[in-house]
C-alpha cells in the first residue's frame, strides 16, 4: 500500500519568490513545457531548435552564430564555457568581486588552468582600468567575469572589456545568469566571446536550461581541440593545438555540431526544457526588451525607496546595483531567519538569505522576470514592515509602499 502522505500529487503552495532567484515561472513558459515530446531529429524539433538559436540572439545582444541551450542548470553553462575555453595550463584572469567569481576559480582549478584575479571588496565592482592594467600584466589567454554576482547584488560594468581583451589577444567569457533578460545583455557591443545564462531568474523559466552564445573566434579555438570522429584523440598537443576537451558533455564542439546541420549525435536535447527555454525568450521579445529592463530598474528602485522609507540600510554601492535584487542590511537585534521564516508562514512569501561574509548580515530581497511587478514588490514591502513590527522593530508604519509606489512611477 502506498501511504498517501509520503506520495501524494505534487502540489505546492502558492509561494511568491522574491529572493535571488529561482522564481515563479511565466504561465505561459509552464504551459509550453507540457507540450508533448519529439524524437531529437525529428524535423519539427531540429526546427525548434533552430528557432531557439534565432529567439536567443536579440537576448545576448549578438549577431553569433553559436547561439544556443547547454543542457543542464546555469553551472552546466559556466562549465561549458570554460572547460571548452581554456587548457590545462593556460592562465586566465578572473574579475573577482563575489561569490560567483570564486566559483568562476573553483572551476579553473579543476580544469588545470592558472589564474591570477583582480578584486573588488564584496558590495563594489572592480573598475575597467583596474582590468587593464591587470591584463596587461598577466596576459591571460582568457579573461572571465560575473555580470551580475546576486552574492553581493553587484553588476560588473563590462563595456570596454572586449578591447582590454583584444589589447592582450585573450578571449571573454562572462556568466550574465543572474542579468540575462532583466539587464542589458550586449555581447558583440561589450565585445565579449562567450556569455552563459539561466532561465530562473529573468528569464522566468525553472531552473534546467542554460542559453549560451560564442563568438566565431572562440567556436575557432573550441573546435580546433576537437575529438576525432570516434571522440577520442591523443590527450596533448599532436597538430599545433592543445589538448582535447577534458569534458564529454560539457565539450561546446561535440554541442556545436550537434546544433549544426551536421546533427552529430552527441546528448539528447533535453526536449521540455528546450520548449521551456523558447517560450521564456519568446515572452521577453514579446513585451520587447528595453521595456522589460525598464520594468526590472522600476522594481529595483521601488524595492530600494521602500526599503528605505522603513529605516532600513541598503548594501553596497549605489551606483552599481543590479536591478532585480537588493541587499539590504538585517537590523541590529533583528532574528534575520525568524523575519524569513515569518513572511513564509504569514505571507507565502520567500526573500532570500545571504553567503559567506554576508550570511546573517544582509537579506536579498529580489524583484525578477515574472516577479519583477509592481503590486509583487508592493506586497513584499507590506510584509515586510508588518513581520519587522511584529517582532517589536521600531520603524515608521505605513511608510513603505508610498515611498514604493511613487518610486515605480517616476521610474516608469
Ligand atoms: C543564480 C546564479 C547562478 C546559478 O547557477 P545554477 O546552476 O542555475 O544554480 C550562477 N551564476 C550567477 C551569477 C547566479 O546568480
């Protein structure tokens, strides 16, 4: 007998997901993800797939032919990337500013690759210059960045990094998981070779499916360490190029051919997810991309005037927030953890904790894609100030959601 308790129908409550991300997915990107399934060269899929390369390039900002899904959550497309752009060996430069810059290394290690960073203090970002002279002293084969590190809640500005890479002849890769479809994302303008993202946070699709594009320069070096035929070549440099692709799955040559014409098997396309990942870039391009930034900094800004109009301390620099997570510092004598777990249990609301040296300090409150809505944000506040009130924190009752809405408007 199966116990109904332990294997009942899934079904969760209704949670409104304002912290760093995962959120709740647009209606219309579930829907599309139960649609029935196809065969991977079924020519109703290879066209699918084709579509996907096409609906993803106004989403990068790029012309790139290799535009396309690695299968697999946003890591998968961090993995992806550098497993397939550098070489055990080679040195890369990591623009180092939070925790994701630290995982950024965590993989080169593994990978074999040096490394040397250039940092900023959690809540700053490194300034251009900074990189160049960095560059320029290392000589990376290979320069990577966090667009926006939701560790910090801080966007990297990346306009020049392409020409600081060309000065040094080392190629770029960036991870825009946290940004791509709530920030402008402008690979050929920042002149930037590879740019990864995720669907479950701007894009407002779940977690499983990570957009990737590359520049021809890096498909270049990707497919000259490709595999043979059989997958299998000698492990070092036989023909004046490095050694092969230390991954199966995450080698972007094997994924590139099996986006090509040439249909190489390799994985089978993870077919929901693909549908998933269509119909969130299909819903972005519909409300058009600069109105769908504009509405990510209106709940930015509405979220910050909000927070503030309680009395509360907002973390980092002003002047480089991203727009559709806020850190906000935990007041002195406030249980962060009993405020979350409040606004869960009264509100069905999530805000999220923080990492490392800011764990306990900082809760991030997120505004993104499907959640990135005035009344979504209106309501987070509203709890917000009645869970802090509740809890004996002294703040200005009813302040918030003016300050809030007022912000929204002229944001507008
Ligand atoms: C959320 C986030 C990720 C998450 O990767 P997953 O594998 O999808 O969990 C990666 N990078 C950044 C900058 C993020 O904000």
């Amino acid at each position: 007998m199966l116990d109904p308790l332990l294997f009942g129908e899934i079904d969760p409550p209704q949670r409104l997901l304002m912290g760093p991300g995962p959120v709740n997915a647009h209606p219309r990107v579930l829907r599309a993800m139960s649609a029935d399934l196809l065969g991977q060269f079924d020519p109703e899929m290879t066209a699918y797939m084709n579509q996907v390369m096409a609906l993803y390039r106004p989403i990068f900002g790029t012309g790139n032919r290799w535009t396309m899904l690695v299968d697999g959550t946003a890591r998968a497309g961090i993995e992806a990337a550098l497993v397939s752009l550098i070489q055990p060996g080679e040195t890369a430069l990591v623009v180092n500013f939070g925790r994701f810059g630290l995982l950024l290394q965590e993989i080169l290690t593994r990978i074999g690759a040096r490394f040397e960073t250039v940092d900023a203090p959690w809540g700053q970002v490194v300034p251009m210059e900074a990189i160049r002279y960095a560059a320029l002293r290392v000589r990376p084969a290979l320069i990577c960045s966090v667009h926006g590190d939701t560790s910090t809640t801080m966007a990297q500005p990346l306009d020049g990094l392409g020409a600081i890479a060309r000065e040094v002849g080392a190629l770029t890769y960036i991870d825009a998981t946290a940004t791509i479809g709530g920030m402008e994302i402008a690979a050929d303008r920042w002149g930037v070779d590879v740019i990864t993202g995720g669907l479950q946070k701007c894009l407002g699709g779940p977690s499983g499916s990570a957009p990737i594009t590359i520049s021809d320069a890096a498909a270049e070096k990707i497919f000259a360490r490709r595999h043979d035929e059989k997958g299998i070549r000698s492990p070092d440099a036989v023909d004046g190029h490095g050694p092969r692709i230390g991954s199966n799955y995450f080698d972007l040559a094997m994924v590139m051919d099996y986006w090509s014409e040439k249909r190489l098997n390799h994985h089978t396309e993870a077919t929901s997810m693909l549908y998933g990942a269509r119909e969130c870039a299909r819903v972005a391009l519909g409300e058009g991309l600069e109105a769908r930034y504009r509405r990510h900094r209106a709940a930015g800004v509405a979220m910050s005037a909000g927070l503030r109009a309680m009395g509360l301390t907002l973390f980092g620099d002003d002047a480089h927030r991203m727009t559709n997570v806020t850190g906000v510092y935990i007041p002195d004598g406030v249980d962060g953890e009993a405020i979350r777990r409040a606004m869960r249990e009264h509100f069905e609301i999530e805000i999220g904790t923080a990492f490392g040296p800011l764990a306990g300090r900082i809760w991030r409150i997120g505004a993104m894609g499907y959640n990135a809505m005035k009344h979504k944000v209106l309501i987070t506040l509203a709890a917000l100030e009645a869970c802090l009130n509740a809890q004996g924190f002294n703040l200005p009752m009813g302040a918030a959601v003016p300050a809030a809405l007022s912000a929204w408007d002229d944001a507008q």
